[in-house]
C-alpha cells in the first residue's frame, strides 16, 4: 500500500470516482470552479497554484487582465472550490532590478517549513523563473530570478535533497517553444542555482504522441514511499496547433533527477467544452495538487484553454499504479 509522506489534509475538496468508471483521475462534476470573470477585471484566471492555509486554503492565481496583461494574485477559500481572488496583483517588495514587471505568469506554490514560496514565469529580458515568498500570503517578497532567461515551469521541490533546494525547470525560446526536456538544479541558497540534471525529454514518434514535443513540471512533487510522484504536461503538435495534456512519473527520492516510471497514455486530456474552447483551445496545465496524508487522497487543480480553472480527483493509489502499470 502506497503511503503519502505528507500531513492530513481533512477538508481537501472531494467527490468520489463517478460510478462505472475506472479512470484514474476523474473530473469535479462542477467544473470550472473559476470562471474568467471571477476577478475584478479579470479577461481569464487558469493555470493557478493553491496550497493550505490556516485552517482553509490560500492561492496564487494567473490573472489575464483585459488589457491581456499576464500577472499574479493572490486569493482564499474555505473549501478549496470557492475562491475569493484579490482585485489587484501581488506587489513584490524586494531589490527594484529584479522587482521590475515585465509580465508574471503560470505560478506554483511550494510550503517549506512556515514558508510559502512561489515561482512563475517572470519576464526578464525573455521569459525566466521568477522566485518570491510569503508567509501570510498579503506580503510577498521577490527574491533573484532563479536562472537566465529562456526558461519556464520552474516548480520546487518541498524539503530539501540533502542539504540544498531543489527545483525542476524547463528550458525554453522567447516564443512559443517547439521543444523542451525538463531539467533539475539545486541551490543552497535559492539564489545560486547549480548541479543540473536532465530528468525527461519528450517521447518522439507514436508511441506517447501527447507528450511527443515538449514536456513541462506542473505540481509541486508529491513525496509518497515510492519517490515523489510528479504530475507534469505534454503537448502534441495537431494541424491545428498545439494540444495540451498531463500525465504522471515517479522520480527517485534522494535522485529526483532519475525517472523510475513514466506513464505512456495521458491522464488527463482536453474533451470536456471548457478544456478544448476558450482564448487557447485545448489545453489543460496542472499547477497544484493537494494531498491528504491521511487517506491517501489527492485533489489536482488544473488550468483549462487558458481561460478557466478546474479540480480533478485521484488517490495516490490510483496514480502510482497507473504509472507503474502503463510505464513506458
Ligand atoms: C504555455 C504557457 C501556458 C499556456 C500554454 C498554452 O507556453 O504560456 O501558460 O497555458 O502555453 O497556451
């Protein structure tokens, strides 16, 4: 039996796998949870971040403005579903060369000890990983950008490997990036970033086309008996653009750079009308997962077409045999 290695989580959103499917991750049946407007001024709020927080659950949210200005607020729930996102973005306090904004987007958001650190993808000169931190999830603080432009999906790890930080990114163009192998890198400090290890490339041919090329982190790795079980996207270049979808690995615990199982078929792909229309079709872009060590249960939030936010459902159980049984 696969255990989590995270604390009880008694309030994680939940609702049970619908009858007659064996599915290993299953759509809330009231999705989206977020609609586009539900924000002040908001053009679009997806590809958002949530952990808990005082008792409910705290958030980081990627909010498109209608100017479509690419930014970063913060929000709060009691339940995990029904979120309260503020009317302005985040301000970060912090050193005005670094603090500049030229566009922050797609945030995560990773507990360590009483901190709650976020990266996105920070406009620097191109597109690199931005680092801040909050306790109290009203002041944040933005430290330096953890790497030279280009890279995206940059997402930590929630303790330590040894004695440093540890991030996994993806190295990337100034555009829209028809590539991209995931890469880990560690840092004593969260500034100084070093010991890079390639962890995945995409799956070239037929064999997994979803994730044939590019592939990307998306949650923060979930640490279970078996290795930290990580949930990341793929994307399939179709005739008409490029399809976003996500699966799931499980890398080694003290060498999260090497991959023990890989799943070939997706877990998730766009089908449902929120996933496959909206201001870019067909994608669905995990960026946080809730874990309740208690029961095993896990509660994924997923941005869908750029436009909404949705939850879906799995247990660790489901998720480690599903990579383990369809491993490439
Ligand atoms: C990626 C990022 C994501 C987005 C995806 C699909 O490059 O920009 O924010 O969800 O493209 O448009």
């Amino acid at each position: 039996m696969t255990k989590l290695l995270s604390p009880p989580l008694s309030n994680i959103p939940w609702q049970d796998r619908p009858a007659g499917s064996s599915a290993p991750l299953w759509r809330y049946s009231k999705n989206p949870i977020i609609q586009r407007d539900g924000a002040k001024g908001a053009n679009s709020i997806f590809n958002s971040a949530v952990v808990p927080f005082e008792g409910g659950f705290a958030g980081v949210f990627r909010c498109d403005d209608t100017c479509r200005s690419m930014n970063i607020r913060a929000g709060f729930s009691r339940d995990g579903i029904n979120w309260e996102i503020d009317p302005e973005p985040i301000r970060f306090s912090g050193d005005p060369e670094v603090t500049h904004y030229e566009y922050r987007y797609d945030p995560r958001v990773c507990p360590i000890g009483d901190t709650f650190y976020v990266t996105w993808c920070n406009g620097y000169h191109g597109p690199t990983i931005g680092i801040g931190y909050t306790k109290d999830f009203k002041e944040f603080t933005e430290l330096e950008n953890a790497f030279l432009p280009y890279n995206r999906n940059g997402v930590l790890f929630p303790r330590k490997i040894g004695t440093n930080y540890a991030m996994l990114s993806r190295p990337s163009d100034n555009s829209h990036t028809a590539f991209g192998d995931i890469f880990y890198s560690e840092s004593p400090d969260l500034t100084y970033w070093g010991k890079h290890r390639h962890v995945m490339a995409p799956i070239p041919g037929n064999a997994s086309a979803w994730q044939s090329l590019k592939v990307g982190a998306g949650c923060v790795p979930i640490e279970t008996d078996e290795g930290w079980l990580i949930l990341y996207h793929g994307v399939l270049r179709s005739c008409s653009g490029y399809v976003y979808s996500f699966g799931s690995a499980l890398l080694d615990l003290e060498k999260p750079w090497i991959v023990r199982y890989r799943s070939a078929p997706y877990l998730l792909a766009p089908r449902e009308l929120y996933e496959l229309c909206g201001d870019v079709p067909n994608v669905v872009f995990p960026c946080a997962a809730l874990s309740d060590g208690g029961t095993g249960r896990i509660a994924v939030y997923y941005g869908c077409a750029d436009t909404v936010t949705s939850l879906a459902f799995s247990t660790v159980e489901d998720l480690i045999c599903f990579t383990k049984e369809n491993s490439l």
